[in-house]
C-alpha cells in the first residue's frame, strides 16, 4: 500500500512539473492552427501565454460602415499593400467612440484573411507579452495584424513602453510580416492634462509632453473618426433599415430614430444607429408575430 503511495505521489509530481513547464514558455503556433483560423487572440496564462483559435469571428461587412468612407479607403488601401508583401504602416483609428473604428478592423477579416492575412487580437494589459507573441508569428508563412482596441494608458502605466519599443526603437528589426493596428478614443492614447501646457513642477514641461507623444507617433497612419451630425445618423439608419429590409416609411422611421437617440443622451453614432434598428426589428416581429 505504502509503496502504492509513493509511486502516486510521484507521478503528481511529474504532473506537476510538466505542467509547470508548460506554462513558462507561449505555445507554439502551428502553421495548421494559423491556416485554418483567420482570427486569434492572446490568452494569458498562470505564467505564460498561447495563441487560441477564434472560432467565430465577428465579420463585419464593409458596405455597412456608412459615412466613413475615406477612413475605410485608407485602412483598406494600407492593409491591401501588407497582404500584397508591400511596405505598409501601423494604423491607429482613433475619435469619437461608437462611430465605426473597430468594426472597420474586423472588417478586414473578410476581405484579406483568404489573401493570406491572420488577425491576432491582445489585451491592453497583455502588451507586455508581445516579444513572446512575436517570436511566435515571427516564422510563419503568413501576414499578421496585432489588434488592440480601446488602447488607453493611465498615468503610471508602463505597458505603453513595450508597444513603443515593438513599433520602433528597439534593437531587434520588426518582422516583416507584422503589423500592428489599434483602435482608441484618444488622439495620444494618453492623459492630456492643461498643466502639460505650463509645465507643472516639471522643469522641463516640453519632455513630458513629448514622451506622451511618442507612442501615437510611432503609427505611421492616424486615421480619425468624427462626431456624425444628424443626417449622417439617419442616413445610417436608413441603410440599416433597407439592409433588414424592414417595412417602415421614411418619416416614422426618422422619427424614431430621432426619439430613440434622444432618449439615449443624445448619442448620434453608428453603434446607436444599429441598436435603434435591432429594437424596431424586434419589435416589428413581435407585433408581427401576435
């Protein structure tokens, strides 16, 4: 019995140990798993990480994205250069929130991705594993955008560096099948305070504000996103409407998508637009239904 035991609690150990080992070092990834999953995300571990197949991926049409054409030319037109094996920048989509930056990204997912394109979504708070996220996708033989969306920074957070140093400045070259894209409500990614301005107790105010500077710049490409007026929006909402082929005419329509971005602080923005069409389709149907 005892010596049952024993040999029990040695393979617990040898358990143990291996997974522990195993949780060290990222998981490799596959040619097969990047072949067959055109979305990934960075799935933090006890003490390391891996790379996990999206197995659904949110792909967003293009042609429903109305009123941004231009900043879908430009991502379009850059990210068409990478998957082409072309020099092409890193893009931050920043402004008013709501109005269409990271659908634009996954809207990528469609046209690029059987052109040989892979998206790899990570976590603000995971940015200090990219070295780790890049040594892996560094080898294969396809084309990789990192996402981030809602990249902000605090004051006192320092994950910001190992982006910079990923995007430029550090010694090892950036591999050429990588690109990063990031989405954020901040033209600067972070905290801009007026004292920046007067400098503060800094005795050099100009440093500070060029270290909160230095990341955004390091984005070849800024694409921005305004605040949409009200046409715009039921323009938006018409498209959606026609899209979902929904039987309402064109004053009741605009007249309660009026009501409907009224009651909800006055939003006017593409996400709006789709929540107003998602509650009159429903409600269409139910009353259709009774």
């Amino acid at each position: 019995m005892d010596g049952n035991i024993a040999r029990c609690v040695q393979k617990l150990e040898e358990l143990a140990d291996f997974l522990m080992k195993r949780d060290e070092e990222p998981a490799a990834a596959t040619p097969e798993l990047v072949a067959a999953c055109w979305a990934i995300r960075w799935v933090k571990g006890a003490a390391g990480g891996q790379l996990a197949p999206i197995m659904d991926p949110d792909l967003v049409n293009m042609e429903d994205l109305v009123g941004i054409d231009y900043q879908k030319e430009v991502l379009r037109r850059n990210t068409a250069q990478f998957a082409a094996g072309l020099p092409a920048n890193n893009v931050l989509l920043w402004g008013e929130r709501g109005n269409g930056k990271s659908s634009c990204i996954k809207g990528l997912l469609a046209e690029f991705c059987p052109k040989g394109l892979r998206m790899v979504e990570v976590q603000r708070w995971d940015l200090l594993c990219l070295p780790d996220i890049v040594a892996l996708l560094r080898p294969l033989p396809f084309r990789f955008i990192i996402y981030c969306d809602d990249l902000t920074f605090s004051e006192g957070e320092t994950e910001y560096r190992a982006l910079k140093t990923l995007l430029e400045g550090g010694l090892e070259r950036r591999p050429d099948n990588i690109l990063f894209y990031a989405t954020s409500n901040r033209r600067h990614l972070m905290p801009e305070r007026m004292t920046d301005n007067v400098g503060g107790d800094e005795i050099h105010p100009e440093e500070a504000v060029s270290e909160k500077l230095a990341l955004s710049e390091r984005f070849g490409i800024t694409i921005g996103f305004g605040i949409f007026n009200q046409e715009e929006f039921l323009r938006i909402v018409r498209h959606y409407a026609v899209t979902m082929n929904l039987q309402v005419d064109s004053e009741t329509l605009s007249h309660q998508a009026f009501l409907w971005s009224m009651y909800n602080g006055g939003r006017r923005n593409g996400r709006t637009a789709r929540q107003f069409i998602d509650d009159l389709a429903g409600r269409l149907q139910l009353e259709k239904g009774s």
